[in-house]
C-alpha cells in the first residue's frame, strides 16, 4: 500500500529527476459526484451463527452493478450502490458433495474515505435481498437431486462491509472488499436454507464516469 501511494505521488523525469504532479487520486474533483460500474468475482462461503468452529467449501461467482460517488466533506464521500451478486457454500455429506447456489442483489451504503493519493477505504452496512436459491448434490460422479427455490422478497439480510480500492487511472480502481451477514437466517427456519451466516471475499474493477 506504501509502495503504491508513493509511487500514485511521483514520476521521474527523463534525467531521473524526482517531480511531484498531479496525480491520479488528486482531490482537485473530489466535490464532483459520479456514477459507475463494478464488476468482478466473489468468494464465499458460509459460517455458523453460533458455532465458530463450522465453516463450509468456498464457491466462486461473480458480481456486477451500479456505483456512486457522493461528496460529503474531504475526505469522505457517501458510496451507495446496487449490486447483483451470487453467494453460496460447498459441504461434503455422507451422502456426496451438497452446493448451493444463490443470487442476491445487494445495496451497500458505505462511507468512502480517501487516504492516499490513489488509496481508499469502504466500511458502512448493506441489505442483501434473496433472489434464489439452488441446490445440489451429486455423489462423485453424477448428478442425483437438484433444487430450485424462487425466493424474490422473502428475505432481506442486514450485512457489515470492509473494503480497499486502488485507484489505476482516473476512471478505473481496483477493489476488494469482505462481508458478513450481520444476521442469521434462523428465522427462515427450513432445510434449504439453514441457521448460517455468508461470508463474502469480492475482488473486481470499478469504472467511474
């Protein structure tokens, strides 16, 4: 993270002498709001609501929507956006390998904060709504059972994020980000979808305009 905002601060010059400009994380258009995309993969997985121990297999997926960028006071900026985004677990059971696949569109409200000249955070919380749900199991080698639940407005989740962004030119950023449900879904109470929390790694590129 040094590294890059050193680096974001600088550039040398052809006699390899040392210049500090404009760079691209400068502040001279912070108070300039702005729309754009995200898109990139997740990595999740899931954890007990009250058992540490428990964890489950990570499945890959992706994520993509809408971002936004307004200005509050420098350095901070309020980040709402809405985002699709595909969750889900793997499990070995007795009986084979168990995934279940869901989609969530996801409306983070974050506070931006900028730290460096291409460097910033995310933190704030986030309400996920529950698309579908799809599961899976097979024994190795085929298929044995698949099934699909429509779950559109029967569950909304209340989620915590943390997140870093790089910015790699005025218009693109590289961003991670981790999320938890801050809620379990117990009150779902069925065997599609058990007492467990999603946790998300997102790594993905934002385009701003």
């Amino acid at each position: 993270m040094l590294i890059a905002n050193i680096a974001a601060a600088q550039y040398y010059t052809p006699r390899g002498r040392t210049t500090t400009v404009n760079t691209v994380g400068s502040n001279d258009d912070f108070y300039v709001p702005r729309v754009g995309m995200d898109i990139g993969v997740n990595v999740a997985n899931t954890t007990s609501a009250y058992n540490s121990n428990f964890s489950t297999g990570t499945l890959a997926g992706l994520h993509a929507g809408l971002t936004f960028d307004i200005p509050l006071l420098y350095p901070v900026s309020l980040a709402p956006e809405a985002i699709y985004s595909q969750k889900g677990y793997t499990a070995v059971t007795p009986s084979g390998n168990f995934t279940q696949r869901t989609q969530f569109i996801d409306l983070p409200v974050l506070l931006k904060f900028n730290v460096g000249p291409i460097m910033r955070l995310y933190v704030g919380p986030q309400y996920s709504f529950l698309l579908n749900t799809r599961n899976t199991y097979d024994n190795g080698f085929t298929v044995t059972n698949q099934q699909y639940y429509d779950n559109t407005g029967t569950k909304a989740i209340l989620d915590g994020v943390l997140g870093v962004s790089f910015d790699l030119s005025h218009y693109v950023d590289l961003r991670a980000r981790y999320m938890l449900d801050l809620k379990s879904t117990s009150s779902v109470n069925s065997a599609y979808q058990p007492d467990y929390r999603n946790q998300v790694w997102q790594f993905g590129l934002g385009f701003k305009f």
